[in-house]
C-alpha cells in the first residue's frame, strides 16, 4: 500500500457519545458520532464501563462496515486515554499492563477507559499495534497544586488533556508562536468541564472531575459538609451516591436531560428554571477561568473555548462577558481529538517519536511524586 494512503482509526468514546475518525497522513477520510441517548446508556445501569465494550464494539464494526471499510486495511488503531495512574504526556502502546489497569478500574469508572480496550480489539483481529495518547490522567501539574487541604486526600490529575493540550498547539500554529512560549486557559466544555492553565508548554494546574464546575451530567464541587452527612445519610449506597454526582448530576439532576440544545429550547420557550441552571453552570465555568488566571498570575495570552459547549452562542456570550478583561478569547468549537490521536500515532509509525510503556512512564511518576512526599513530611 501506498505510505501516503495507509490508515489510523481513532476511537474517542465519551459519556454519550462514540467518535470515530479514518485519517491518512494526508488528512482526514471520513467522521462519524454515535450517539449513545440517555435510554441507551440507563440499559446498563450501575454496571462496571467494561460491560458497554461489546455494545460500543459492535456499534463501531456497523460504522466501519455501512462506510465500506474493513479492520484489515488499517496501520494501526488508536483510542483515548481513560483513567490510569499519573503519566506524562506521549503517544503509548496499548499492552497487557494497561488492559489489566483498565480492567480494574481502581481509579474509576468512566467511558474514557473502553478506548485503549476497543483500540486493542481491532488491532489484535489485524496484527498491528493500538496506542493511546495524552491520557486523562498526564500529570504535569506543579507541586503546590497537589495539596488538597487535608493530607489524608490529595488532589489527583485527571481531565480532558487530549483536547486542551491539541487546542492549545493548534492555537499556537494560528499565531505562528511556540506552545512553550505562551500562558494560557483552556475551557474544555463537554459531559465535563476541565479549565487548565498552561505556561511553558505544561498545564500546570486544573480543576479535576471531582472538582470545579458542573456539566451536563456532572456535579462538579460540592459543599464537603454537606457531601460528608449525605454519604452518611442511610439513603444511598455508595455506588448510587457516585453515580448521582458523576453521570446523573449537573443539568441532568437539574432538568432532567443531558442535552444542552433541549435547554436551549426550553430558555426560548420561557422556562426560567432552564435559564437560571444554565446560567449557574456557564458562571463557574467563569469563575474556573478566573481562578486559572490567578494560577497564571494575571499575564495570560489567551483564553480558548473548546468543546461540544463552545458551540452554542449563548455559552460564548456569557463567558465572554465574565472573561473578557483577562485576555483576548478565542474558540474553537467541539474538538481536535481524534486527530491528535491519529497525528501521534502517525509520528510514531513514522519513527518521529518512541511509543511510551505505561509501566516506564508510571515509576518515573511515582518516584516523582514520592520525593513530593518526603519533602513534605520533613
């Protein structure tokens, strides 16, 4: 085959959606979006993500099949990053380490673990290689991000760095600058929200999934007090608890739908409830930001706007006015995703750069993170 014509499929699974991209190194051959709707998803209800492998799988083979594609005329196959202890940022193989991590899910539950597994299900059917990239869980964050506040907790690196990170490179490409170079806040906003600010080509700090704003399905922070007599309450078991603030909290718990564009519609049609919940998520995506430029210390290059949310004007208009004064906005609606995973796996295939072993990566982390330890109890 052709160099110029061989295949990357890259497969980004989110919380309602399936993404899928066929790209060449000349570019992208075709997209498609599974929608995953809410009826779907509650068919599995509370249990483990592994159980959607095979229905997201099957849904993907329908894609690849109705487009006229088959798995053996692929290079490779890549797929996002889920929830895996602290590693840097890179282009990984997908091995036996990583599937048994993601099977165990001892760092959470969250669509973002079936990419790596579904990468690997049809790479193992054709011979080639599956890799992820820039997990969720990159950690670059500077030591003083770390403390939570109580030693028995500390604050853990997970969000969306795929995106940001390939929002904030293509926004340096726009202005002929060097990532490394600038200071800035990136907004993702999609099922969930992650603000992250970026100085020296790092994102060294955010807020994580457990913390800052809420999305469509997701609490974001709550009051600890009241959270702590909720779990003690006697009405929920923990998996109940867990899943109300992660996957049936923010707009869902509010309105009962995960569907920004439903919201939308019931604001025009004079629903005040619908405006006030809309207008208190935008509000702490807002005031995320701000916090991130304090992170930056006021010298901020640009704020970028990413994300499914960063299509509706009215979100924009919003944060524009609440971020405005720091710095000049720029947006660049949905994502780069499946892109980035199949640019890096293309540099990697080229030997451009080496793939990564999660088990490298994570005992340079580890040792890291333990001398963090150690400093702080001396």
């Amino acid at each position: 085959m052709d160099r110029e014509l061989s295949r990357v499929l890259a497969i980004n699974p989110g919380s309602t959606s399936t993404k899928l991209g066929v790209y060449t190194r000349r570019g992208v051959e075709w997209l498609r979006t599974i929608r995953h709707g809410d009826e779907e998803l509650e068919r599995f209800g509370g249990r483990p993500m592994l159980a959607r492998l095979d229905y997201r799988a099957e849904l993907i083979e329908r894609e690849l099949r109705a487009a006229g594609c088959h798995i053996d005329e692929f290079a490779a196959f890549a797929g996002r990053g889920g929830l895996l202890p602290p590693m840097a940022c890179g282009t990984y193989l997908v091995d036996e380490t990583m599937v048994e991590e993601l099977r165990l899910a001892r760092r959470g539950e969250h669509a973002s673990n079936l990419g790596a597994l579904l990468a690997l299900r049809f790479a193992r059917a054709t011979g080639v290689n599956a890799y992820i990239v820039d997990p969720v869980t990159v950690d670059e964050w500077q030591a003083c991000a770390r403390l939570s506040g109580s030693p028995l907790v500390e604050r853990s690196c997970v969000g969306h760095v795929l995106n940001t990170k390939a929002t904030a490179r293509r926004f340096a490409r726009d202005r002929g600058r060097d990532y490394a170079e600038l200071r800035l806040i990136v907004a993702h906003m999609g099922s969930g929200v992650t603000v992250s600010a970026h100085r020296e080509g790092k994102t060294i700090d955010s807020n994580t999934i457990e913390e800052g704003p809420f999305g469509p399905d997701r609490t974001g922070g709550l009051p600890a007090r009241a959270l702590v007599k909720l779990c003690f309450s006697g009405r929920f078991l923990q998996k109940e608890l867990d899943r109300l603030v992660f996957g049936n909290g923010g707009l869902f718990a509010y309105l009962g739908t995960r569907d920004l564009e439903d919201v939308e519609r019931r604001i025009e049609s004079g629903d005040e409830k619908a405006a006030l919940v809309f207008e208190a998520m935008v509000y702490q995506i807002g005031k995320e930001a701000g916090a991130m430029a304090a992170v930056l210390e006021g010298r901020v290059d640009a704020v970028l706007l990413t994300g499914g949310m960063a299509h509706s004007e009215r979100v924009v208009k919003l944060l524009r006015g609440y971020l405005g004064w720091i710095a000049p906005i720029a947006v660049y609606p949905g994502e780069d995703e499946l892109l980035a995973l199949a640019e890096a796996v293309f540099r990697v295939l080229d030997g451009e750069e080496p793939a990564k072993t999660m088990a490298a990566e994570v005992r340079g982390a580890e040792a890291a993170r333990e001398r963090l330890v150690i400093g702080l109890e001396y």
